[in-house]
C-alpha cells in the first residue's frame, strides 16, 4: 500500500509484486525506457536512471536487457516510446488515488483507467483534483526491531526531514525528492537496508477503511494496479487487515 507505514501493509504491497515478476519487468523496463530518453542513457549523470536500475536489480531484471533498453531509448536502438501520465480519482469512502501510467497509447490507457474506476465503485476526477493532499517526497520504510534512536541520527545528519515510528514499531524516514540519493547512501553505509526505498507520493492524511468498504477498495486498487499499463498506484486509504 504505497504511502502507509503500517507493515502489514507494506508486506502485503511486496507480496503482491512478488507474485507478479513479469508484471514488475514490465514495469521497470518502461521506467528505464522514460528516465533513460528524459535524462541520457549513463547512470552517473541521471539519478532516475540510476534508481530505475537499482528496481531493476531487485526483481532480477537481467543486465543484457537493461542495456537493451537504454540504447532504445536513447536511440541507439529501435523501439517503442513511452509517455508518462498521471490519472486522479476517488476510491471507496472518498479515499484519494493517484494512478502513474506509461503508455505508447493515451487513448487506449485513459478507456482503460476510467472504466477500471466507474466499475469498482471509484470516480475518476480532473487533474488536480486529488494530488494536493499527497507529499511528493523520499521514502524509507524500516521493519519493527530497527535501531530507532541510532536510524534517526543518521537520517537527520544526512538531510532527511522526518522520521516516523508506526504504531507497529515501523519506522518511516521521509526526505526531500533531491536528497533521496543521499539519505539512501548514507543510511546504507551506517547499516541501515530499508524494505521500501522509493520515491513515492505520500499521503497527508489517511482515511480508515473497513469491513466491506475495505474489501471494496482493496478490489478498485487490485484491478487498477493490473492494468496493463499501470505504473504505480498512490492513495490514502487505512485499510483494515
């Protein structure tokens, strides 16, 4: 549940991409194809790529067609090009969702989003309509167990702006979306490995979801989430294990 510190959530989020590797091939393959065109093809001088790569390496994304991919995109290679593009809505309960898409096919992805949320019970809004009460920002998720006080002091001297300790023992650093690399480096070296590394946008507030409610909106997400062309999904719902 990208944006929520709760663990179970958080564990149930990688679980899910756990069980769609070829979903999150896909997924990296197009981030790598956009940061690659938007910002050069060599790693050193574009953070995006590098974090693209980093993903890359986590769902065991072979080197051979990261390299493919890049030259795609950077025109050493023929290939399809991808625009980036970002929906709005509301879920159940009035919940906010924010959809990341990358498409070689507006038309085609806007059909798909909209009727993805008119048929789960969702309203798909305007641009706008749903961002302002999202942080675009740096974040760091720890498991229960971590170090709190020694996190903190590592985090903070390296530029992050907040650390967040959960109900459930979770910690949660946040930071600004140009420090992101920083506070990564300097958290690993201290020892610290996060279980969710990423820049996300993070909600403000958050709404609780239960019962039917909860299962409805975990549906509109699911489905939304596989749509072929679906990058990430943002939204402040609580919902309820």
């Amino acid at each position: 549940m990208a944006g929520h510190s709760k663990w179970a959530n958080i564990q149930h989020r990688k679980g899910r991409q756990d069980e769609k590797r070829g979903k999150a091939w896909t997924r990296v393959i197009r981030e790598i194809m956009v940061a690659a065109r938007l910002g050069g093809g060599d790693p050193a001088a574009n953070p995006r790529l590098r974090l693209a790569i980093e993903k890359a390496k986590a769902v065991n994304l072979p080197v051979d067609t990261v390299k493919r991919n890049i030259d795609k995109a950077t025109g050493n290679l023929e290939g399809v090009s991808y625009e980036e593009i970002r929906y709005e809505g509301y879920g159940i309960g009035g919940a906010a969702i924010i959809v990341d898409c990358m498409t070689d096919n507006r038309v085609r992805t806007v059909a798909e989003v909209r009727h993805a949320f008119s048929k789960y019970g969702g309203n798909m809004g305007t641009e706008g309509s749903v961002a302002f009460q999202f942080k675009h920002c740096g974040q760091f998720v720890f498991e229960p167990g971590t170090p709190e006080d020694k996190l903190m002091e590592v985090a903070l001297d390296a530029g992050a702006e907040d650390v967040i300790t959960g109900d459930d023992g979770s910690i949660e650093v946040l930071c600004a979306v140009p420090d992101f690399e920083a506070v990564k480096t300097a958290l690993e070296a201290a020892g610290f490995k996060p279980a969710v590394a990423e820049v996300t946008m993070r909600p403000e507030n958050t709404i609780e979801l239960s019962g039917e409610d909860a299962a409805r909106m975990q549906k509109l997400l699911d489905v939304i989430e596989d749509l072929d062309d679906t990058q990430d999904v943002f939204h402040n719902a609580q919902i309820a294990e």
